[in-house]
C-alpha cells in the first residue's frame, strides 16, 4: 500500500484521471482505455482537487435524478392519453417505468454504499479500527438480514468510544433502513396511477343576503313555490317539499320491513348493507338530480338525511357543463400538453364549500288515539344527543272525522321538546267501527351545516351529474352510528319551519 502526495509535476496519473469512472461505477472503462498493460499502484489516500470533486459524483447523478422525478410530482402532471405513448400499450409503459424505478432504486443503493464504504475507510484509516463483521458493511448493509447476523450483532462488542460507535453505526442502520424503503418510494413517484386530480377550479357568487341562501325561517306561503308545488305531479321535482316522497317509496318496497323495538345494531355483522341514500330524479330541466345519503332508523338511533344546497348545484352543473365544454375543444400544444389532455379524463366530478341541510326525525310508538282524545306523545329532541324519551302535546287541530286514507299535518311544538323545527302527525286508518285510529307523533330538527356540495363521478361519455351534501364539520363518532352529530359551535343552525 502506498501514500501519494499531490503530484509535483503538475501531470495527472492514470488512477487520478479514471478517478470519475471508478466513482460511479464505471471502472471496467477505466481498465479499458488505461494506457500501461500493468496495473497501477493502489493509492490508499491521494489529495487532489480533481480526486474531491469527482469523488461525489455518483450523488451528483442521484440528485439530479431525484430533483427530476419530484419536480414532476409536485406539478403533477396528468397523463391522459399520452401514457399509452407510441407502443400504444399502457401496460407496457407501466412496465417500462418499473423498470427506470429500479434503476433509480440502484442509483440510490450506490448512492448509499458509497456513504457507508467511505464511514467503514475513515474508521479504518484515521479512527480506532473496525471489527470484522463490519469490514465488508458497504456490500451487506442493503439486505435487512444483515443486522440481525452473527457479524453485524457481534461488532457491537468492539472496544471503540461511544460517539465513533454513534457514529459508525447510526450511518449503516440508516442506510439500511434507506436502502429497503427507496424500492417501493421508486415506485410510488415514477408509476402514474389513478387519482384525483385538481384541473381548474372558480369563484361561484350567489345573489341575495345569507338569510335569503340559506333562511333560519321557512314556511310554505313564502317560499316562493306554492303554486308549482301544489300540482298533483308536484313529487316528481326535487326542489318542492314532497319532491323525495316517490324515492322514499320506491327504497322501502325493495328494502326488508323494520319493525318497532328492532334493533339492526346488534346484527351488523349479519347484514349485507347497499349504501344508505336516496336519489331524487327530476324533470325540471334546469334542477339537477339530489342524492341524499345518511342513515335509517334501527341503524341509528334516530333516522337522519344530508341534503344538497340547491342553488349552489345549479350553479356547480352549469360550471361542470363549462368546463367539460373547454375541455373538449382545447388543441395540443407543446407547452400546455397537459391541459390538452383533460378532454381523456377518466370521472369527472366538481365539489364547492357550501352550507348543506342536515335532517333528522324521530318517532313515537303507535298511539291508538279514540275519536274524543287529542293528546299525542311526540319525542323530546335533546340539541347535542339522540333522543330517549317523550312528552305529551295536545294538539287541538286533530281531525276527528274517520277516514279509510293515511293523512298527515303539520304541528308547531313547544320548546319543552328540545331541538325540533317542527312536527309531524301520522294518521293510520280508522277502524271499521270508527272509534279510533293508530297515530304516531314525529319530532324533525332541521339545521344548515357547514359542509361540501359534490357531484358524483361521471365517466368520460359525460352525462348530467347527481349532486350530494357532505357535512364536514362533525362531532367525534360514537355509538350512535349517525350521521348526525352537530358540534358544540356555530357551525350548526337551526332551522324554523312553520306550517303554513
């Protein structure tokens, strides 16, 4: 072994001008155009400008390429149809890119063994040695099993200072520990995969006060809808009161029956359960079709349904149709490749910020209520729970005519029933005799929420999109299982309906 000093001629030697191909792994090239048959001497240590900076050159290759493929994910490019590329083989493609992120795996492994050969050089040549089992740690290190082997665990008994030991084995250990995990990081950024994907976005201004978008009192001869909404097809339009009545029908005749005191909570794992919402059509040309999703009674406590801000949907469809518009008659440019591919989007869907009606309802027990009695058990609404008891309201208004017809009218109820919006009085059939009849009093609490307006995913052959309401702003889970859980602040208002 020799010590060179810097060389005085000023001439570089064979080792120090093939010192960059040795550097990144090259060196058969370097065996290749060497100009003297015979080996050179090994230096064991060489100080030279040259030597330095050709020294981290494999890590120069490792930044540039990893600068490279984070650029690319932070400004997330969207594909399109460009991934199928001249092969016209996605799969190939996907192919070809897990073979460049295993080579970027390797760039990153001789990255690190060049870390960990140069710590085990140092402590070899100016520290206090090394033992053994860590002599060839630069080749090893990569595979996990090295740090449970005789070698590796064996070392720890080396006779060395604690901070060169800190040292030696926190730069192996984290290595390794780098080396197993850049494998499937490789894979994640270089492999493009379906995802959402933000492609433009607008400011959306309604017209009129906050009381008027979203009113803390409703009542049916001052909304505006009367005449509309009194027709006798006034079901088939969402945006009447009694537009989700067919859809509610329609969901029980194909659902199973659930009885009083039947609680589907103790059997879930029994169940197979289809997603619990509701979509309403419509006809109204300019309305959009709502979904309404939440959960049923004996899923919950109590049954409960989040809605859609209408005019915030009517809105974000017209956006939709907009954008899918653009979208389509956008030309291929080299600078803006990307945006020229949206038209070969997968789903397509548009969310906005919005508050959204949340609803919740909860019934008595059948009452059998004769021709003389008025007094009706309605439950009590606590504001921050469900509910677990009733109160008994006299309702004046009470039809004592007999009927063979389900009728139902609205009540005002008191505050002695907590958190409610307004009643609900369900009439069954009269009996044969005439004397009496089941009724059932139903408690509603109605409140704007904070929370999204979203259409559904549509896919590439675009039609009009189905919107839902999401609340965002949600107390903690508990074992309710509802969806509605009102959090202790303003985000939670409720809402007044009076029967008109």
């Amino acid at each position: 072994m020799y010590l060179l000093k810097p060389n005085q001629s000023g001439k570089s030697t064979p080792y120090r001008r093939n010192h960059l191909l040795r550097s990144v792994g090259a060196e058969l090239l370097a065996l290749l155009f060497r100009s003297s048959p015979t080996e050179s001497p090994k230096p064991v240590v060489q100080t030279s400008p040259g030597v330095v900076l050709s020294g981290p050159a494999v890590h120069i290759l490792l930044i540039l390429a990893s600068i490279a493929i984070i650029a690319i994910n932070l400004k997330n490019i969207y594909c399109g149809r460009t991934l199928t590329g001249s092969i016209l083989d996605p799969a190939i493609n996907i192919a070809l890119l897990q073979v460049n992120a295993k080579i970027f795996e390797l760039l990153v492994i001789a990255s690190l063994t060049t870390i960990v050969a140069h710590r085990i050089r140092q402590e070899m040549l100016y520290g206090e040695g090394v033992p053994l089992g860590l002599v060839g740690g630069a080749f090893l290190f990569s595979s996990l099993s090295y740090f449970w082997s005789p070698d590796f665990c064996g070392s720890f008994q080396h006779r060395s200072s604690q901070r060169r030991k800190v040292r030696l084995y926190g730069t192996i250990i984290l290595c390794g520990f780098l080396a197993a995990s850049v494998g499937p990081s490789a894979a994640v950024l270089l492999i493009p995969r379906d995802q959402p994907f933000s492609a433009g976005g607008a400011a959306v201004y309604i017209r009129g006060s906050v009381e008027e978008v979203w009113p803390k009192q409703m009542d049916f001869s001052t909304s505006g809808i009367e005449p509309f909404c009194a027709l006798p097809n006034a079901t088939e339009y969402a945006m009447c009161p009694s537009g989700g009545c067919a859809a509610m029908v329609d969901y029980s005749k194909t659902r199973f029956l659930l009885n009083n005191y039947v609680d589907l909570q103790q059997n879930l794992s029994s169940f197979q359960f289809d997603p619990r919402s509701l979509s309403i059509q419509t006809t109204h040309q300019s309305m959009p079709n709502i979904i309404l999703s939440g959960n049923w009674r004996s899923y919950a406590c109590e049954t409960s349904m989040s809605g859609i801000h209408t005019a915030t949907a009517i809105f974000l469809s017209k956006l939709l149709d907009g954008w899918y518009m653009t979208a389509m008659s956008i030309p291929y440019r080299e600078l803006t490749s990307t945006i020229s591919q949206y038209k070969y989007f997968g789903v397509l869907s548009t969310t906005a910020n919005s508050w959204v009606p949340t609803v919740r309802v909860a019934c008595s027990d059948a009452q059998n209520i004769s021709a003389t009695n008025n007094l009706i058990q309605f439950p009590v609404m606590p504001e921050f729970g469900c509910w677990s008891s009733t109160n008994q309201f006299e309702y004046s208004m009470l039809s004592r005519t007999s009927s063979q017809n389900i009728r139902t009218s609205w009540v005002s109820l008191p505050k002695k029933f907590g958190a409610v919006s307004t009643g609900l009085v369900l009439e069954a059939p009269w009996t044969a005799n005439g004397e009496s009849r089941v009724i059932l009093g139903c408690s509603i609490d109605a409140r704007w929420t904070t929370g999204d307006v979203a259409s559904q995913d549509v896919g590439d052959s675009y039609v009009p999109s189905n919107f839902a309401g999401n609340p965002t702003n949600l107390a903690a889970t508990d074992d309710r299982h509802s969806e509605f859980r009102p959090k202790n602040d303003s985000s939670w208002i409720r809402i007044e309906l009076q029967p008109s």
